[in-house]
C-alpha cells in the first residue's frame, strides 16, 4: 500500500512541475532597410530592458528563444561605415 502511495504522489509532484512550468516564447523576425528593401545584416535586435537579443544574419532573419511572456519594446542597433 505504501509503494502504491509513493508512486501516486511521485507522479503527482511530476505532473504539477509540468503544469507550473513557465511557457516561454520565440521572437522571430527579418531586419530590412526601410527605402530599399535589403535585409540589414548583423543588425543587434534587442528587447528593451532585459537581456534577450540576437544579431540578423545573412538575409536579415532572427531568432530569440525562451522568451518569458510578456510587452516589449524591440531595439535595433546598426552600425554602417555608408556615407
């Protein structure tokens, strides 16, 4: 009887960790410049006060995983040596 018990509440614990674990989310995106339409590579894609951010790669595309649920603001910062 006991062994049965120990194994009921084992799969209950396993159950309401699963359930209270955050959701988290995926922020996704394409970095192009406003006037001709080319992606901006290596423009930084931050959200605005915490530390979630990545960098566009060829074709202006990012990515930020395990983003916990919520409004944000999206920062871009680019740096050109164009005149």
């Amino acid at each position: 009887m006991n062994r049965f018990l120990l194994i009921g509440l084992l799969m209950l614990k396993g159950i309401c960790t699963t359930v209270a674990a955050p959701l988290l989310s995926v922020v996704t995106g394409t970095v192009q410049d406003a006037s001709t339409g080319e992606a901006v590579i290596g423009a930084a894609v931050i959200l605005q006060n915490t530390t979630y951010g990545a960098v566009a790669d060829a074709d202006g595309r990012f990515v930020i995983n395990n983003v916990k649920p919520g409004t944000y603001t999206i920062c871009l910062l680019y740096t050109s040596d164009a005149a």
